[in-house]
C-alpha cells in the first residue's frame, strides 16, 4: 500500500500545535502544581482551568453590567456571604436581585480588576477553591480608595460556583481601636479586679466632668473663672513663684494650693514604676494635667506584665531614683505647710481652714482635687505586688506599707526597695 503524503500529515501536526499554543495564549497563566504529601501526579488540570474560568467569566460580565450572565455561573442553591451585610445570600435569585440593586447603585465606570487569582483543587469531593484579590477602578483606570478586597469560591466539578465569601477594605480604619478593646477585654478576663478601676473610671469622669451633683459647674459649662484658676494654680506649680516672688504670683487660698501641688506630688510619685511597668511613663506625664482620668485606664487596659528593663535611659534612672521620693516629699510637705501657715492674711489655722472648706463646697476644681487625692489613696497599692516581685529580698511589710497608708507608705517603699 502507498503510505500517506508526508507533506499533509506535517502540516496537520504543524495546524494542531498552532492551535495549541494560540489556546494557551487566551488562558490566564496556572498556578505551578504542588503535589498532595504522600505522592501523587497533577490530577483535574480541566477542573482547575474550569473552576479559575468560571471566576474570571462572574468579573468580566459584572464590568459590563451583564447581571444574567454573572449569575449563570452560580449553583441554583449558592451561599454567598458579603461581609458587609448582615445576611448571606441562599440561592441564585436572591443573589441575582442584589447584583442588579449594587449594579444600580454604583457608576458604570466602577469596574473590578483582579490582581491575582489562586486556585486549590485538592479538596477530596472534586470541588475547586478559588481566591481573588482585587480592586475597584474609576474612570481613567483610577484606582478607588478602600475597594480591595479578597473573595473566595468554591467550584462544582460542574464548573458552577457554589460558595462565595467576600472580605471587603473597610472605610474606616479601627485596627488600633479594635486592639485596644480586645487587650482591654483579655485584661478583664485575666484579672477580673480590673473592672473595678473601669468601674471608678467611668464614675470619676462623670462625676467630676460631667455631672451637676459635684460644687461648681461642669466641664462642659466652660465657666471662665475655673481656666483661670487652672492658669493661676499653673503659675504657683510647686509654690516656687509665690516663695521667691509673693508680688508678682496670684493670689490663691493657700489651702487650695496646698491642695493642688499635693495632687501634683502624689502624681508624679507613681512615676517609680515607669521602669518596670511597660508603656507607663507617658500615662505619669498625663497624669500631671488629668490626674485619675489618665491613671485608671492604665490599670484597668494595661496589655503587658511588669519587667526588668533590657536598658536603662532617662526615664528608667528617675524612676529608680532615690532621690525622686525624697523630693517629692519634701515639696508634699512644703505644701502643706503653706496652707497652714502661707499668706498670713488668710489667718490662723482654724480660720483658713474655715474658709477652705467654704471655697470648696462650691468649686468644682478644689474639690475634684479633694477626689484625686481619695482616688489616688484607694488605688495607690495597685502595682506595687507586681514590682516588688522583681525585686530579690524585699521586706513584706514595705510592701504592705506602699499599699496601706497614703503617700508616705508609697514613698517610703520607692526609697527603701532594693
């Protein structure tokens, strides 16, 4: 017999390669095979190429507005969650009437633009996973800001997506909030006395800021004579002003600025523990203008447990200081000192005293003062458990001082510590 023309049968081999290779051209690029542990060659490339296919055919009909042919490629029993909404979505018609409601809604320039596909095609029943990331562009290609977003598929051996999940950019960025609630929660969870600082936090600011039953007006009255009487306590901080020039200080009670640099005192006082308390030195500066309203939520949201500093700088030599207490003291009594006897004018002890209790049943600064103080006696002992236990050799019972007896006991543990 005459065997076939060679000629033809080259040019039916060259037609069919030609073919081939122009096929490939059209189709997206597939992810490289990573076989099964336990062995095994590359099984359903057509169910893969199926499955990324369906994907990419849902997209390009969603830029053309075309929402029948969108949802041609989803299982007539699809669940399809958009994180966004409330509730999934449990067949083809539900999800079809929400594409043509989205589709009228945004401008026909918005278009989807996959940035990369990923397809997994081990699952046991012959099911694809598909994952999309991509983004929205506007007109001119521009991308839209807080449209990224990722969706997952998954694909029948039919070639029909019967699971989708959309995870959507948000809008509003609560990364760093969100954190915040959640160690603020584990804290609680941890140490359940932390919700009683929450809980005193939560009274302290409405009570002093917010509420009518304490003397004076609120915070939100913005009553000019209490500025200016911040101002003017501001100017005699410490009392060094009214010590070295008494004419060019305002003229105060000196039993309220006995009172405020007291407060001041017992403030900064805490600020030994900036070395061993993480995250702590920014709430003691805080603490010099807002007091308890700073120092609680450390107590009650702090997220790490005390520690030896790897370092010491400024911060970790101040607070190891002896000499911190010791001038802190110093000035607490200086204080207290001017309000017995400071500005004679005033009168003797029990005049003044008179007449301070007078000023302050009707001024909200003094008295929130007074609250401080109260605050800061109740709370005094809270992190002191936590550093003596860094300590080798430290005596219990200044331990059980620092947090008992106000002030004194704090300062004394500060200077005597290890």
């Amino acid at each position: 017999l005459p065997s076939p023309p060679r000629a033809g049968a080259m040019a039916r081999v060259l037609l069919v390669a030609a073919c081939l290779a122009s096929t490939h051209a059209l189709l997206p690029p597939l992810a490289p095979f990573a076989p099964k542990p336990g062995g095994g060659g590359p099984r359903g490339g057509g169910a893969r190429r199926s499955a990324e296919a369906a994907v990419r055919r849902y997209f390009e009909a969603w830029n053309v507005r075309d929402m029948d042919a969108a949802s041609s490629v989803f299982a007539p029993d699809i669940e399809y969650t958009d994180t966004v909404y409330p509730s999934s979505f449990k067949s083809r018609d539900e999800l079809t009437r929400h594409l043509y409601r989205v589709a009228a809604a945004v401008p026909e320039s918005f278009r989807f633009c996959v940035d990369d596909l990923v397809v997994d095609e081990r699952a046991p029943d012959g099911r694809v996973k598909v994952a999309a990331k991509w983004h929205v562009e506007g007109d001119g290609g521009r991308e839209l800001p807080f449209t990224r977003g990722l969706s997952m598929y998954t694909v029948s051996p039919e070639g029909l997506i019967t699971e989708g999940f959309d995870v959507v950019e948000p809008a509003a960025k609560t990364g760093d909030a969100s954190l915040a609630v959640l160690t603020l929660a584990s804290g609680l969870l941890k140490e359940p006395r932390r919700a009683a600082a929450l809980a005193a936090w939560a009274f302290y600011c409405w009570f002093v800021f917010l509420s009518d039953v304490a003397p004076g007006p609120n915070a939100l009255s913005l009553d000019p004579a209490t500025w200016g009487e911040v101002r003017d306590l501001s100017l005699n901080f410490f009392l060094v002003l009214p010590s070295l020039s008494p004419s060019a200080a305002p003229v105060l009670h000196p039993g309220l600025e006995a009172i405020f640099n007291l407060v001041l005192c017992y403030a900064a006082l805490f600020g030994g523990f900036a070395a061993t308390m993480p995250g702590f030195a920014p709430y003691v500066a805080g603490m010099q203008g807002l007091t308890n309203a700073v120092y609680l939520p450390y107590l009650f949201g702090r997220g790490g447990a005390a520690r030896v500093p790897e370092t010491r700088g400024l911060v970790e030599d101040v607070a190891e200081s002896r000499a911190l207490p010791v001038l802190l003291t110093a000035v607490a009594g200086f204080a207290l000192a001017w309000g017995a006897a400071g500005r004679p004018e005033f009168g003797d002890l029990p005049e003044r005293t008179s007449s301070l209790i007078s000023f302050l049943s009707g001024d909200r600064l003094g008295f929130s003062f007074c609250v401080d103080l109260a605050y800061f006696a109740v709370f005094q002992g809270w992190l002191v458990d936590e550093d003596a236990a860094l300590r080798d050799g430290i005596d219990r019972r200044l331990v059980a001082a620092a947090k008992t007896v106000p002030f004194l006991g704090l300062a004394g543990y500060l200077l005597l510590r290890p």
